[in-house]
C-alpha cells in the first residue's frame, strides 16, 4: 500500500460520500445518471467475486463491502425512494448502455491475463470501469447547470483515478516483477474521459461561476 | 503470486 493509493481509494469514498450525502440532504437525484450508477454496480459486482474466496486484507474487504453497498444503496433511492426517484430524469438519462458493456466484454474475452471465469469478469470489470461515467457526461451536457455536489462528485472520481495512476507509476518504480498493462491502459483512457470535465470545472471555478458543459 | 497481487488493488 503507497501513499497514492490510499489517497485514490480514499478519494473515491469520498465522491461515494458526496453523492450519498447530496441525495439525502436535498432529497433530489436530478442531474444524476441512474445508468452510470448501475454500471458502476456491475463493475463492482463483477471486480470483487474474489471477496469470497482470496483474502488480501481487511481493508480491502471492508472497502469492497462498502463500494458493492454503496452503489445498490444509490441505486434504491434512484430508483425506489418515493421521493428521490421522483426527481430523478429519464427523460434525459438516455444512454444506451448495452453499447458499452457489449464491447467491453467482447474485449475482455479477447483480452485477458488468463481465460478462466473470475480472470475475465475482472477484466471486463476494469474496461467498463473506464467507460461507466460516459452516461454521467453526456447527461451534464443535456442538463446545462449542475448542481455543485454532483460537479464534485464527479471530480473525485475523476481524481480518484488519477491518483490510482501515480501510484502505478510508483509501484512500476519500486516493485520488481509488477506490470499490470491492461488495468494502465484503461485506467489511463479512463482519466483522460475526465480531462474536458476537469478543463470546463477549473475554468467555472476560476471564475467563479456554475460549471455549464458546452452542447 | 504475482496474479495474487495484481488483485490487491481495489
């Protein structure tokens, strides 16, 4: 464990923190993607299979317990809470999901360490990983201003992820025999889908105004 | 192993 990556995993509860405290403080999923959130839930579900049967840690056991429930947790108040759902916008969360999690596990079946159950779903887990927040994006796009939490949200994903980069870099670094090129590449392709939010973020937050993405 | 590692990353 490196410093980058308990600060990326902490990060990451951290955007977890902000969504959940966003949904219970104001009552209100609106601007939210259910479908990045459901993506988010199956990239979880299919990367921590091995919670059963290989134990690495209790933090890592706590932390997938928490991310796994986490996501189910905002997926119920998207979907069933009387009054959150109602704020929710399926008019405009409209991406077609299938055209990712296809693809992503056509190639984790072409593209794996080793073809064996667990091996592929872990694979498929880290592409679709890198293209779970498209849905999000694109409904920023529709939806002109965003709320400052789900702007925040966002960015510590974001971070999260970046933070995970520098600590592949410092593992490559110090670790002998450590290269993990499929969890690089798209962890790599992941954060540069964040690179025009940061971009529009610091400009709106430089001046000082509410983060709108251009149509 | 080193496939035991890889995975130690959340």
């Amino acid at each position: 464990m490196n410093i980058f990556r308990f600060a990326g995993d902490m990060t990451h509860l951290c955007s977890i923190i902000v969504l959940l405290l966003k949904i219970q403080a104001t009552k209100s999923c609106a601007g939210l993607s259910l479908r990045t959130q459901e993506l988010y839930a199956i990239v979880f579900v299919s990367r921590y299979l091995d919670l059963f049967f290989t134990f690495i840690s209790m933090y890592n056991v706590i932390m997938k317990l928490i991310f796994i429930s986490s996501s189910f947790c905002i997926i119920w108040y998207m979907r069933c809470h009387r009054i959150v759902a109602q704020t929710y916008d399926r008019e405009q969360d409209t991406f077609r999901v299938a055209f990712l999690v296809v693809p992503c596990f056509m190639l984790s079946l072409m593209i794996n360490h080793e073809f064996s159950f667990t091996e592929v779903l872990w694979t498929f887990s880290i592409y679709l990983e890198a293209v779970a927040i498209l849905p999000q994006l694109v409904l920023l796009q529709r939806t002109f201003n965003i709320d400052t939490l789900t702007s925040n949200y966002i960015f510590l994903l974001g971070a999260y992820r970046a933070l995970y980069m520098l600590n592949w870099i410092y593992r490559y670094f110090t670790e002998r025999d450590y290269s993990q090129w499929i969890v690089w590449t798209s962890g790599t392709l992941q954060t540069a889908t964040y690179c025009d939010f940061f971009y529009y973020y610091i400009l709106s937050w430089r001046k000082n105004e509410r983060l709108s993405l251009p149509s | 192993s080193e496939e035991q590692r890889a995975k130690d990353e959340l």
